[in-house]
C-alpha cells in the first residue's frame, strides 16, 4: 500500500492518521498513514528519509509548515500566498508543496456551516502562521471587511499589506486589540496560538466585538466549548465553531491531491465529535 504521514512536534495526539484512515476505507484506496515525531532540527533529513523509503506524500504541521515552505521544489499558489505548507506530494524526486488550511476553513464555513461570507464584516484575530493561510480564501469570499487584530500590531500590518494587491480589490485592515472596542463583526475567528498556553487574546471586555447574530469560529478544539468559544458565548456571539470541521476539511482537500478523489468530509467529523464527547 502507499505511504503517508504527519511530520510534528509533538505529534502524537494528532487526528490526522485517524481521518485520512477513514477517508481510504470509504474511497476503497489502497494506503497507509502514520503519524511520525520529528526532531526538531531534523525536518528535511525526515522527509527525505520518508521519500527514500518510498512515502507517496505527506502532511505537516507545527512547528515545520514553514520549513516545509522552503523544501519544497514547486508550490502551489496558495501555499506561495500563505507561505507555509502543510502538505507534501512527493512526485518522483520533486516535492511539491501545497496548503490546505485555507481552503479547509472555508469548506468548513461555508459548507458545513451554511455560512456566507459575502459582505460581512470579519474579525481575524492573531497575524502568525495560521492566520496567515487563511487570509486569501477569506478574501475570495467577497466580505465586506476584513479586520485583523493582534497584540503585536506591526506584525498585522504586514500581513495586511502582504494581502493588499490581491486581484478583488478589498484591502484588509490591521489594528491592535483596544482598538476594536466599539467595532462589531458579524464572523470573529480566532487564529492566534493563545489558547495553546491557556490563554485567550485580549478582546476589550463587554465591548460587543460579537454583533447579534455572529459567528465566532476557534481554529483550536476540544472538548465542549474552547476558552475563546466560552469568551465569545459570554460577548453574545450567536453561533460558535470549533476548529475540527477545518481539520478534517483540510484532510479531504490533501487527500484530494495525493489520490484524485474527494472523500465524503460528514461521517468522519461526526465521528470525531461522537469520540470526543
Ligand atoms: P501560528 O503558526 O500558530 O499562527 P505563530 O506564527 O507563532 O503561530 O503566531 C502566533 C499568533 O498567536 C500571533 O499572532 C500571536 O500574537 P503576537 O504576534 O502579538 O505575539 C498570537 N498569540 C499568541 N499568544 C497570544 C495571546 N496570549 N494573546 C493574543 N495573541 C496571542
């Protein structure tokens, strides 16, 4: 059968082996996936292990998907756009280097959650690598605004900036956290790293950032609800979304590139929630 994995560190609580598991038996391909911990100054000496041992692609995640970037022989646009690559297909002794991420969480919204961009206004809070991968596919979507906040405000306006020459001409705004008091948005996702140390990102308090109506949508997930989806539930956010419907999109889109088929996204993310509670 042909090889895939997950490059990370850590990696050992990652879904990712358990989807793409699902996603073969369901599309009857023939393969096999495993998740593998990689030092963390031993990234392309592990993907050319891999390759030399006959590994057909794979995916990549933290801390590697910008080493995985400059690896790469070819990229596709997106990950070009984003910068950072979470999925390889190894094509002979090229590498090619793809990301998924965006368009993971767009499925997510606008299939999954029937959510249409087209003229709302958009909170993106955090200006790393995450936020970074989604902010084209956002911008495809036609909102009205697009606000990206973060404490460190210089990295914001970069981001923004990077994004201001795209062809469909809306320019993305960058502010720091205080600056949002007083500002609503009708869709609020949180792409900062916070909730890894337990923390949350500093919206103004009470301030009403959550317009009746809102979504607000974690990148991260868990068990019940995020701290950043408590947050939102107490601000009077409407509706709230975890990140796992992102993760498993971003699976089906990566398992598009590596096998030619779409899986069926559904009863694997309903799977997931039914194990996790
Ligand atoms: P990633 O690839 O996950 O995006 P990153 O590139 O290290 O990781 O970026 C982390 C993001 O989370 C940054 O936007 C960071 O904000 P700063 O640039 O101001 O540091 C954000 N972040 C991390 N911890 C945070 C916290 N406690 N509150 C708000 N933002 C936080």
């Amino acid at each position: 059968s042909d090889r895939y994995c997950v490059f990370g560190n850590p990696v050992g609580h990652s879904k990712s082996p358990l989807i793409h598991a699902a996603f073969a038996a369901q599309c009857g391909q023939d393969l096999s996936y495993e998740a593998l911990l990689v030092p963390l100054d031993g990234f392309a000496a592990s993907v050319r292990a891999f390759v030399a041992a006959d590994g057909h692609g794979a995916n990549v995640t933290v801390p590697f998907k910008e080493e995985a970037f400059h690896l790469a022989d070819r990229l596709t646009v997106r990950a070009e756009l984003a910068a950072a690559v979470n999925t390889l297909r190894f094509d002979g002794a090229e590498i090619l280097g793809d990301n998924t991420d965006g368009a993971g969480l767009l499925r997510d919204l606008s299939v999954n959650l029937a959510y249409s961009l087209a003229g709302k206004r958009v909170l993106l809070l955090g200006a790393g690598g995450a936020a970074r991968g989604v902010i084209a596919p956002l911008l495809d979507h036609r909102p009205g605004l697009l606000v990206i906040a973060n404490r460190n405000v210089a990295r914001a306006q970069d981001l923004a900036q990077r994004f201001t020459t795209l062809a469909g001409g809306l320019v993305p705004r960058a502010c720091g956290y205080p600056e949002l008091a007083g500002q609503s948005f009708d869709l609020v996702i949180n792409a900062t790293s916070a909730s890894l140390a337990g923390a949350l990102p500093p919206l103004p308090v009470a301030a009403g950032c959550f317009a009746p109506a809102s979504l607000a949508y974690d990148m991260m997930y868990g068990q019940g609800d995020t701290p950043f989806l408590a947050l939102a539930r107490a601000q009077g956010a409407a509706r709230l979304a975890d990140g796992l419907g992102m993760l498993v999109e971003q699976a089906a889109e990566a398992f598009h590139l590596w096998r030619g088929v779409r899986p069926d996204s559904a009863p694997v993310i309903a799977a997931l929630r039914a194990r996790s509670g």
